[in-house]
C-alpha cells in the first residue's frame, strides 16, 4: 500500500495493489532499494518491512 498525507490541503489517497509479495531480508537487496530514487515512504517515517 502506498499512501500520501497533504496536511496542507487536508487530502490523501492510498493505492492498494494486489498479488503475492515477498518478505526482503537479504541486507545487499534491502540496501540497494533503500537507496533507488523514489524508494522513501511518501508518509514519511522509515520503512522498516521493506517486500517486493
């Protein structure tokens, strides 16, 4: 799920996807998604669950 708060204009939306996903626990791919463009949270906060 990836969800947006604008605490600015009072809106927000979610996206939910479906199908199967898996847990990352290989710390080399948790790193390199970590840091891909895009990858923070659009809430904010850490991702502390990252799956694919």
């Amino acid at each position: 799920m990836a969800d947006h708060l604008d605490k600015e204009r009072m809106r927000g939306w979610g996206v939910l996807l479906t199908g199967t996903a898996e847990h990352i626990t290989d710390p080399t791919t948790t790193d390199t998604l970590t840091n891909r463009a895009g990858s923070r949270p659009w809430a904010g906060g850490p991702s502390t669950c990252p799956v694919r």
